[in-house]
C-alpha cells in the first residue's frame, strides 16, 4: 500500500496537525512567530492531505509525521514542510513567500522562504499533479484524473521559485463588506499576498500569509472643513492656514478641499500623524500598510511659498510622508504600534502626483521601504501602456518612468483599473493588455501590483482577468500561449476552440473601452452625464481613437463594437446548445436523487459545470449587449438632435427605450454600500449610469410635446 508522510517538524505533529491548522483565531500572529508558523504549515499539510486523497488510488495512506522515517520502502513518498532559516532572497515581500522545491530520495522537500512561502509551495506540488484553482469555491477547481505515483521533481533537482512583483500582489477592496473566506483562499492558492482587513477573516488570512492594507483618500473626512472641534469651532474657522492656497492667492472654505492641504504647516502634520496613529493603534492595529493619499481633488497642490519651495506636487507629497513617517517612527519607538507600518503614497491625477519629483527622496522614507502606488486611471486599453505611439498612454508611460527611475529608489507599485467603478462590472477583457502590459512593468521596476476593483462574484468571462492577472504578478515571463490554451481547455472543455473565439471578440469590442466609460471628462459617458437630454448646442465630441469624424465615427465604432458582441452571444449560444445536447446524453449513471442541499450542489457541479459556466457569461455579455446599444443609441439620439434630423432622432429614440427596458429587467448581482458595512443590489439600467440620462431626454421630449 503506498504511503504518504507529510513531515510538519513540531512536537505532536502526529496527532494535532489538523488541530494546529484551524487554531487561528487563538494566534497573536504578530508576537507568537512559532504558533503562526506552526498553524500556516499545518494548513499547508492538510490541504495537500485533502487534494491528495483527490489524486491518488483510494486505499493510499496519508499520515502526518513529526519528521520522516529513514527507510527505503519504495511505497513510501515523504513530503516534508520546512521554513528556511535565514533571510529569504533579496527584495522579498513582508510575507517572504518565495519557495524551494528539492528533491529528496523518494519524496520531495519544500523549503519556504517564510511561512507563506511553504503553503505556496503546497499549492505548487498539487500543480505538478493537475490541480488548478481558477474561481473560488469548489465550482472552480479543476481536478486531475487519479494517477498511480505522484509527479515529483527529477532526482536531485531543487529549483527556487520568486515572485516577480515581490511588494505585494493583491487587490484594492473599497467596500467594508467585502470579504470572503472563499475568495482569500482563492488568492492564496493562486499565490495573492495583499489583502484589506477585515475583523471577520483576519486570522484566516493571516493564516494564509497575507498581509494587511487600509487607508486610501482619508484626508478629506480627516481635514473637512465643517468639522466640529472640541472647542466649538469648526476646522475652518481654526485651522484655515491647513488648506491649500490656490493659485488667486485668497483661501476660500467653499474650495477647501479642492486643493491639496499645505504640507508645510509644521501643526498640520503633527496633527494628521496624531490622527493616523490613533487609528494605527485602533481600528487600523492589524494594519501592515497604509495608504496615505491626498485629497482626490483633480486639482492643484498648494502655491504658498513655503510649498513652492519643497519643489513639485511629489516633493511636497515626499515632505509629507517624511512628517507622516517621523510620526508613526516615534509612536513605534513608544510602544502604541506593535510593529512597524508601510505608508504608501499615491501617484496620479486626482492627487495632482502623477509625475515623479525633482529631488531625491528623504532618507526616512527610504528607510522605511515606504512605496508609491501609481495608478494610470485615464489610460487607454486599445494600446499597450508601454506604447509611445499611443499619446494617451505615451503620457503615463513617461511618467511611470519618472517614479520607477528615481535613484535611490522609492519601490512603486501599479494600480490598475480592470474594473474600475466606471466600468460597472462589464464583461471586460484585458488579456492583450496583461500580457504585454505586466511583464513591461515589471521590466521597468514595478515591484507590486494592486487593481480597482475585484469582484467577488459573479465573475463569468471575467474568471481569465483575475486567473491571468495572479499568474503574471508572480510570474510576468509566463507563456501565455500555453495558458491561454490550458484555460480553455480545461475551464470549457469540449467548447474551448469556440469559447476562445468568443472571448476574442469580446476583448475586441471593448478595446475602446476607455473613450467610452472612463473617468476623464471627454470619455462618451461622462459627456453623457453632463448633457440634460435636449438639443445640444454642440456636436459630441469624445476620445482619443474615434478620429476626425466627430459623433458619426463614435456610433459606427459603436455599432461595430456591438456588431463583435452580438457575434460572441450567438458563438456562447451555439456552445450552451451543444453542451446541453452533450450532457443529456451523458448523464452520469451515478446521479441518484440527493439527501443534502451539499451533495446536491456537488452533483449540479459535476453533471452540469460547462452549463454552468456557460450560463454566467452569457448573463454577463446580455448585460454588455444592452448597455453598449444603449450607449450607442443614446450618442446617435444627441447626433440626431444636433442635427436636427427628427426622424433619425425618432428611431434612436425608439432602440434607447427597448434597450433600457431590457436593463430594467434583470439585476447585476452584488455592489456595497459606503461608509460602512451593508450591500446593495442594483438593477442593471441604473449601473449602466444612463437611467438619469433616460429621465432628462424624457423630460425633454415632454416639454417638447413627444409622446
């Protein structure tokens, strides 16, 4: 009978590993380093028991050993879960999570260069069997077939594997109710180390090796200006120096918060440091990093000559996180924070950031490994952002440049925006785009990597952008060619050809995607949002790619893109046709009428998994459909206005309302609500962000006398 030790070195390992790896929520994991260990490899040893016993010929013993027995009994496979001893590779994450695979006799040793490290390399050996993990829950698992001998590395082979964004590779949770156990142990399986905090899942995740980030624009609750003080008087009527000046030279309290605060008041930043740390020492006490990001104004830094002096909008934010960095040293040094704390500052836009600073940056800040977070929010996704031809991305290029180009160097990670609030969980694609777009800023220095914002559900086509993503952060120079094809083969299997296809066409129509829906102020949406539905003095005019031909290239790009959508449905369509064909003659000879609500999801997954998948992108991409037609239509209604073409006005009018009443029948499943916790689930007319723009061409037409 073939045996399977899998060494855990503590004393008992033989009895309590499985108790050791669900004793988290007991665990100081910032004080009891020994406890922490032990409970993350014993996580480690049961979850390579639990997918083992998946992968191996049923009988196959699999015991949990203190330290592996020496004889040479050729039915016996020894894994052996170690921590390095010694610092780990240089640059490596707060987690230290790379990992050494060795060969070792019959067995394998994995050798991680902290303790995530060795789950990591858990999750790696069950690669090496056929596992995938591509969506949380066991819906997303990918099972191999049972095979006699496991796949081990070749005799004497040891191969050491880094991360290639060592700083972090996570995600930007907004939302306080977004957590799930499912989804984190997603992202560990799938090597994910940066996390939000969350009271609820904090130990799990700690569990799983991750660390913990808070914070973002908190400086606008912080520093508003009818903000009561103990005193009785607001925050403007006693601090009105704080606030930026703004190039007139007149502070005024109605702009207070639209230029960044003045970050050479020596009182401010004491008072903000005093205000991070009593949130560090509280709410924050779990904190590994904090983002320390200014007003998300879209305006300028202060003009006031103290400022000026500093240098440009990032020395003066350098300044500031050199005061916020002193503060949060000394209350470190006191003993009100337990460890020390990252501040990651913000480079882009909103914060009037987003180029590099003209002198070095202070020692302190050096000193502490504090980052920079650059987010190119109004980047487009037609073109690859390392594109100099491409004058939209040529600007950010450039200026992620002089972030990543400093010396010494302030490590910079990027923020991304896949599915940023605009988009409203459409059925994006960006595979192009990651491809070629992550490994280039790993080349340029990039050392993490976070997005806005993952959703937690409900991911459809959407399952490559979280899957590919977490492969290219921990390995940018992955072949993906050979991914791409795992993918669809083993996530549609005897649909992967067509599905691929459809996946390309929808990658297609969307490329535009920025012209269309992003933040800046001549995307087609947001001139949408200003317009109040009549007659536009003014044809539209949106984009950097619809060319010269004004509102009319902007609905024929439309109608192509709608035109690849449509060709898409009809190619998932003809799949969920065949698989029902195939799975009604193939129904398993084992389903038998099921005695729990657990086993009988178990056997939908199984009976019916491609059915499944297939049905939740085609929800998704009828979401797409209709909010691109009705986006396209309502540009061809302004058009139409403008030019006075009333029958052209007339049947665009007629394809805006068909197209908005087939939004307003469904809903898109899960958003959240701000500030605290609670969840909202809208309808997708009104996350299409045009049911306000309905209502004023309604109103409109009233006026007008339309019926």
């Amino acid at each position: 009978m073939k045996i399977i030790e899998l060494v855990v070195p503590f004393e008992d390992a033989e009895r309590l590993t499985p108790i050791w790896a669900e004793e988290e929520a007991r665990i100081d994991f910032q004080r009891e380093a020994e406890r922490a260990d032990r409970c993350t490899l014993a996580f480690a040893a049961t979850e390579l028991n639990r997918y083992l016993r998946r992968t191996l010929p049923e009988g196959t013993a699999i015991r949990y050993a203190r330290q592996a027995l020496a004889d040479g009994d050729p039915q016996r496979t020894t894994i052996a879960l170690r921590i390095a001893a010694g610092p780990g590779p240089a640059d490596s994450s707060p987690g230290d999570d790379a990992f050494t695979l060795e060969r070792s006799g019959q067995g394998v040793v994995i050798t991680g260069h902290g303790r995530a490290g060795v789950l990591y390399g858990a999750y790696e050996l069950l690669r090496m069997q056929g596992w995938r993990w591509f969506a949380p829950g066991e819906s997303g698992e990918i099972a191999p077939d049972r095979r006699d001998m496991l796949a081990l590395p070749e005799a004497g082979a040891s191969r050491t594997y880094v991360p290639s964004m060592p700083q972090g590779r996570g995600f930007d949770f907004e939302y306080v109710s977004m957590e799930s156990e499912t989804f984190f142990l997603w992202m560990a399986r799938n090597r994910m180390n940066i996390a939000a905090y969350r009271p609820a899942t904090a130990a799990f995740c700690r569990k799983l090796g991750m660390g913990f980030k808070v914070g973002g624009h908190i400086f606008e609750a912080i520093l508003d200006p009818d903000r009561p003080l103990p005193g009785g008087r607001t925050m403007w009527e006693e601090h009105a120096h704080w606030y930026g000046l703004p190039e007139s030279g007149e502070r005024r309290k109605e702009d207070a918060l639209a230029i960044q605060f003045c970050v050479s008041q020596p009182d401010l930043i004491a008072f903000l440091g005093e205000e991070l740390i009593r949130r560090l020492s509280g709410e924050w006490k779990e904190a590994d990093r904090v983002d320390v990001w200014g007003f998300d104004t879209w305006g300028k830094s202060c003009m006031c000559a103290a400022c000026r002096q500093l240098g440009n909008s990032a020395d003066q934010l350098l300044h500031f996180a050199a005061g916020m960095r002193e503060e949060v040293n000394r209350a470190h040094e006191r003993g009100e924070l337990a460890r020390p704390v990252r501040l990651v500052l913000c480079a882009y836009e909103g914060t009037d950031t987003l180029f590099g600073p003209s002198r070095p940056a202070p020692e302190s800040v050096l000193a502490a490994g504090d980052m920079i977070v650059y987010y190119p929010i109004n980047r487009c996704y037609a073109h690859d952002l390392a594109d100099a031809g491409c004058a939209a991305n040529d600007k950010y290029r450039k200026a992620l440049h002089s972030w990543t180009s400093l010396q010494p160097a302030v490590p910079v990670i990027v923020g991304e925006y896949y599915n940023v609030s605009k988009f409203e969980d459409l059925p994006l694609l960006f595979v192009r785009r990651m491809l070629r777009d992550i490994p280039a800023y790993a080349r340029m220095g990039v050392r993490g990597m976070t997005y806005m914002h993952v959703p937690l559900v409900n991911w459809g086509m959407r399952t490559l952008t979280q899957l590919l993503y977490a492969q290219l952060l921990w390995d940018a120079e992955t072949d993906g060619e050979a991914f791409l094809s795992e993918y669809f083969s083993l996530w549609y299997g005897p649909h992967a050809e067509r599905m691929r296809q459809v996946y390309e066409a929808i990658e297609e129509a969307w490329r535009d995607i920025a012209d269309w829906r992003a933040w800046k102020r001549d995307s087609v949406l947001s001139h949408l949002l200003r317009w109040d539905g009549g007659r536009a003095s003014a044809p539209l005019a949106a984009g950097d790619h619809f060319g010269a031909g004004g509102p009319a290239a902007i609905v024929q790009a439309g109608r192509a893109s709608l035109a690849l959508l449509e060709q898409a449905m009809r190619g998932l369509e003809a799949a969920l046709a065949d698989d029902k064909a195939l799975s009604a003659a193939g129904v398993s000879a084992a389903w038998r009428v099921a005695v729990n609500p657990a086993e009988a999801s178990r056997q939908t997954r199984r009976e019916l998994r491609h059915e499944l998948r297939l049905g939740e992108d085609r929800r998704l991409l009828r979401y797409g459909i209709d909010t691109m037609r009705l986006q396209v239509e309502t540009v061809a209604y302004h058009t139409a206005l403008h030019e006075g073409a009333g029958e052209a006005a007339e049947a665009a009018w007629q394809e805006m309302e068909r197209a908005a009443e087939r939004l307003d029948l469904h809903f898109i499943p899960l958003g959240y609500e701000q500030p605290g916790a609670g969840f909202v689930s809208k309808d997708a007319l009104t996350r299409s962000q045009l049911r306000e723009v309905l209502l004023r061409c309604r109103a409109k037409r009233a006026e007008a006398g339309h019926g």
